[in-house]
C-alpha cells in the first residue's frame, strides 16, 4: 500500500491552482487546498460568507467540504455526484460545484492559494459499527438479554459435528436453544449455517438468528423453517463496552510522555 | 492577510510525525495528515475501522474528523474541547482523542504517514444565511407577503428628514405603513431607527420591523411603542433567488475553459 500523491504546490499562482484542479478533477483525486477565499451557495436556501483562510477538500467523487479554523461540522459541503469546475475569472479562482438533483451550487472564490495537494486513496476497510469481535461475544456472553429476555447461555462455541454454533441456552420457558449471532445484516447463508446446527441436533431445540438486521429472503426462510430471529440493538450493547482499556492507554502515554 | 504555515513533512518518521502533531495541538493549529492508519471509537456506541488510507483533521478547537476516499460526511469525528495526545507505541504512532462529557474516546492508529502540515488561519467573515444585500431588498419588493400578508409596497428607500426607512406601503386594511427590514437578529438600535422614522410622519401610520429574529428588550420597547414585529421565514426567501447568474457563470466558463 502507497500513497499516491499526485503532487503539491505551495503559494501557486492562480492559474496554476486552477489547472491543477481541474486535472486532479478529471483523475479523480481526492483534492485539498489551503486558501484565502469567500464562499457562496445557493440552492435550496442560499448562504455567503466573506473572504478568510480556510480548507477547501474535494472528494474523488465530487463531494465538496469547506472548512473553517473551528467546528466539526463544514460550513459549506455538496454531497457526491458534484461537476466541478475552476478557471480564473477577473483576477480570482473560480471554482463552481454544481449540484443537479437538487440543482445547487456551490461558488468558492479564491484571492490566494497557499497549499494544494491531490492524492489517491487506497482504502477498502469496512466501517464496522459495534464492539469488536472478541469483546461481541463476551459481551453477549454476560449480557444474554441483548439477544432475547430470560435468555440463559449454556455453552459457546461448542464443538458440533455440523460445526460451531455461537451459542447454546436455555429460553425464559426451559427450550434448549441454539443461537447463530451476525454482527451486520444476515443473509440466506446465516439462515443455511443455523439450519446446518439444528440438523444435526436430535430432541426438542429452538433456532436463534440474532443480528442487527437481516435480508428480506433470509427471514422468508428463517420463517418458513420456524426458526426465530432476534433483532440485536449494536447501539445498546456498545454502550457497555467497559473505558478501561482506553483509559489506561491515555493514562500510560501521559505518564510517559509529560517529560 | 497571510496564512502562517507552521510546516509540513513529507513521509514522516512516526516519532516525527508525533512531536509535530503534539507541538502543533499545544500551538493550536490546524492539523491535516494523511495516512494509512486505523481508527476506533468508543463512547455512546463504538466502532472499529480497519487499516486504509485517509485524511485526519484536527482543528485548533481540538475537533476531530476522519475523512475517506468518499462521501461529504466523516467517518468518525469528534466535537470541539477534545484532550488530544500522540505518541508512538510498539511501533505505530497512536492519536488519542478523549472527550469528556459525554465521554468518548476515538483512537487512531497509524501505520505510516505521508503528509502531515498544520497551519494557523485568519478568517474573521460573518456566514450569512439568506440572499445577499442587493438581492435581499429586491426580493422583499417583489414578494412583500413575506413581511406580511396583504401587503403592497408603495416606496422603497425613500428619503424622510428622520432617515431612510426601507419601505413604506399599504396593508391589507388600507393603512399606510412604514418599514425597517433586518437581514439578522433585529436589536434596540433597530427599534429606536424605526422609531425615528415614525416620529416623524404626520397622520397614522403602522410601524412595523421585520427581521428573521429579536432580542427580548427590543420586542418589549417595540410592543410599548405600539409597532409590529414580523419575522422574516429568509429560507424561504432564499428559494426564490433565481439560478441564472451561477448558470450563467458555469455555462461562460465552460466554453471559454473547453479548448
């Protein structure tokens, strides 16, 4: 993995700036730019704000942020899809994104630009919201509600001959269970995977799905197989991931690094 | 107006990369760096992202963003008041952002840097929401039933001894009415304007100040004096700006930018 930076350009003149802009935008780079500009958007409302010093980002896929000295949030953005133009015009950079469902635009005038740089980006990690795997399950271990009232858990990750079955429990009425949890939406894969576990089980056993989420297929077959799925709040049980380990983190690096 | 750079790195050493982070958050600067790094968060919910090449931002408020490849919205981020501190740990350099109330913890992970700059930005403007001035005014005449229902304009910044009131006009009753109309929060000095300008008329006449909003002294002295306040919906203003003059710009640029 490498970063590939298209280039850098410190106090260009204008016209510089604005050809690489408009170059980095044909290649689909993702474009920063320090500068000294005003801005102005119009569309379902409208908005201006006088010249200052801010960051001007520009995503591979025409999404537009401007930042300013302060705040999280951006005081003007354009969501993706944006065509992206910049020439110079009177003495100043023009750059015009122009949104066309619904038709907005957004105009950002530069008077100087101190730092440009554009970069490709290799990233293809997916956003897992949640505990992280380990602490999921010991999670759920200690907190069985999360996956159904009255819940008791018997055993984890017991060796079956159809395979691994996440959890074995006991339900609020006596039902032996065996519960498969997904931590993102299950498919017609999780529903196999269950099925495999209760196949292979002799006596009276209920089947648990447990996941965030689950696909319109899978829960038609889930149904039809009379099984059950369990809808698991991620939100909820992130809640009780315990600080510690993050506090102590913090703690260290202080106590270590206050020399 | 110049943009003080406080520097910039190319490919860092992590422990480089570090001390610059750390001395630029003492300095309050604004902070971008790209990198492969990972990130966690902690806090209401939690969530884990794995290794990839992205945009780290801190700003001097200590606000904290992550941007991908993709998208107007950070993937993580953190509000203003974050305690942010860096230091390198078995060999990846660690950036901890720790929020206090409510308390939330976002941690990134790098593995190598490949830019890293802070800055500090002038920019003092005023973001304006609503048309801007010349544009404002001309969209009042235009559409007078955003001051008020039934309303016609009959003058429009006409010279009285006591000043110039933006407009008079008649109301739905046939009363003759004098108009100050503010873009922002209107304040006791608008008050006392429109009370000069009433003041000096013979005959009856309504007052009326218009604005998207009032302080509660100024709507006590306004009410007292027997004058209306009317508040300005400038979104709703805002969607009548016509779109010809940015499309117009576009369309110039385009042919002119198209050789």
């Amino acid at each position: 993995m490498l970063c590939h930076m298209n280039g850098i350009m410190f106090y260009p003149l204008l016209e510089e700036a604005g050809d690489f802009i408009n170059s980095s935008v044909r290649g689909k780079k993702l474009i920063i730019c320090i500068g000294l500009f005003s801005v102005e958007y119009l569309g379902r409302s409208s908005s201006n704000l006088g010249l200052g010093e801010r960051v001007l980002m520009v995503k591979e896929d025409g999404s537009v942020l401007v930042h300013r000295r302060v705040g999280y949030e951006p005081v003007n953005w354009q969501p993706a899809g944006c065509i992206i133009r910049c020439g110079v015009r009177d003495g100043k950079l023009l750059l015009l994104s122009e949104r066309r469902r619904p038709k907005e635009f957004l105009k950002v005038v530069f008077d100087k630009v101190y730092l440009i740089t554009s970069t490709s980006l290799v990233d293809e990690a997916r956003f897992e919201i949640g505990p992280v795997e380990n602490e999921f399950y010991d999670l759920l271990m200690a907190h069985p509600e999360y996956i159904e009232e009255g819940l008791r858990i018997v055993s984890r990750q017991k060796s079956m001959p159809s395979g691994i079955p996440d959890f074995t429990g006991k339900d609020s009425k006596g039902n032996y269970v065996i519960i498969e949890v997904k931590r993102s939406m299950a498919g017609v894969d999780s529903v196999k995977q269950l099925d495999r576990y209760m196949k292979s089980q002799r006596g009276h056993f209920r089947g648990i799905l447990c996941a965030p989420s689950i696909t319109k297929s899978a829960l038609l077959i889930l149904k039809k197989k009379g099984y059950d799925f369990r809808r698991l709040n991620l939100k909820a049980l992130s809640s009780l991931v315990a600080f510690k380990p993050y506090e102590e983190t913090l703690d260290r690096h202080l106590e270590e690094g206050g020399s």
